[in-house]
C-alpha cells in the first residue's frame, strides 16, 4: 500500500507540473503524462493476484482518531476494478487529448485539471475512511465544474459549469450528513470496519435517514433522475 500511496503523490506532482510540461514538451508532452497515468494502470495489476485470493490491503495515517478522522487507503477487489478503469482509460484520454486539444489555446489548464479530476477519482476509489472518500469526492465536482466550464468565455458553458456544481456539491454534503450518521451508529469510520458492522448498522434507528442521504449524494453524482438534467450542459466541456 505504500507504493499506492507513492503513486498518488506522483499523480498529483503531475497534475501540477503538466501545465509547464504541455507548454516547454512539444508535440510528445500529452505521450509523457500518458505514460504516467499507464504506469499506475500497471502497478494496480500486481495487486490483482492478491486481490482475486480475497485479500484486502489497507493502509492508516492516524490523524484524529479521537473523531474518526484518519486518513485511509483500502484495496480490494472493487476498489481495484475502478482504479485500474482510472488510470487504464485516463492513460487514453492523455494521450488522445494530446492532438485533439491542439487548437485550444488553453490546453494547458485542461489537463492540470483532468489529472487533477484523475487523481481525486482515484484516491475516492481507495480511500479507506469515508471522512477521506468526502474529501476527494467534493474535489471530483471541483475539478468537474472547471472542466464542464472550461470555455468559460461562452455564457452556457458557465450556467453548465455552475449548475453541475452546485447540484452535485449540495448531494456531496447531504451523503456527508449521512457518513456522520454512519460513523455515530458503528462507532467509526474506517470502510473496513463497517463493512463487517451491518448488523449494528441496519438494526440502528438512524438507519433510513443515513441510507437516503448518502443515496441522495450518489444520485446526485451519476446524474440518476430526478437529477439527471444537469448532465447535457456538462457537455459543454471539450469532448
């Protein structure tokens, strides 16, 4: 887990650097960020025998422990399935976005934000606390809102930009509502543990409110209706 840990610095030193590196690179720059988004893709397949024999990996950074707050990586299957779907697709889109963005004057900023949105999706994937899964999840709608608006000199771009953004931010903090719920009925919240909780968890009295809320969150997030309409602006980012 240490080298996932490693990784994510990687990726976020990246997002910082790409926009030097798009501008002073050439034509093989958008290649190099490609090729570090790959080498995740390549380093989360060596976890696949371990994952596949039913083990779980984690990793805690205690920080608050006092308040659940800590910073947690955890891996497992699933986990694993999105990661490697992160960094194996975003890998593509470096690279295709490379020629395609060309006549964008701003290219730059485009991929400081789309590795941005890449590592906040993958540090969601593996967090390990839902405190941490909170964190990065809000930063998805973050970089989201400067992708949908990347064209911020167009009016509907902005209206988009800033619809997505409040609708997907305002879900973000009713499934916080409902991670406190959670955290207050097992008495933490670390994934791992709650995960062998259900009993206690199903069985609380704040069980429905916590359930709607974080539904509320990820309704939201995935444009399911009745949120779905924010969805088509969102189109107005390049693609």
């Amino acid at each position: 887990m240490n080298g996932i840990l490693v990784y994510l610095l990687i990726l976020l030193i990246a997002a910082l650097l790409s926009p030097a590196i798009i501008q002073k690179g050439g034509r093989h720059a958008a290649w190099l960020l490609g090729l570090i988004s790959a080498a995740g893709f390549a380093m989360f397949l060596t976890y696949a025998p371990l994952t596949s024999a039913g083990e779980k990996l984690s990793l805690t950074i205690n920080w608050l422990p006092e308040l659940y707050l800590n910073f947690s990586l955890y891996l497992d299957g699933l986990s694993l399935f999105f990661a490697l779907l992160i960094t194996g697709m975003g890998a593509l889109v470096l690279v295709f976005a490379g020629k395609y963005m060309q006549p964008y004057p701003l290219r730059h900023r485009f991929f400081f934000l789309i590795l941005l949105f890449e590592f906040a999706m993958l540090a969601l994937v593996i967090s390990g606390n839902l405190f941490t899964m909170f964190i990065f999840w809000e930063l998805t709608s973050v970089s989201s809102f400067l992708l949908v608006g990347f064209s911020h000199e167009k009016p509907e771009a902005r209206n988009a930009a800033l619809q997505a953004l409040l609708i997907t931010v305002a879900g973000g903090l009713a499934m916080m509502a409902g991670f406190i719920i959670l955290g207050q009925a097992a008495g933490t919240l670390e994934i791992p543990l709650l995960l062998k909780s259900g009993d206690i968890i199903r069985n609380h009295p704040h069980y429905l409110p916590a359930l709607l809320l974080i539904l509320a969150g990820a309704f939201t997030k995935s444009a399911q209706f009745p949120f779905h309409f924010w969805l088509p602006g969102a189109m107005q980012a390049p693609s």
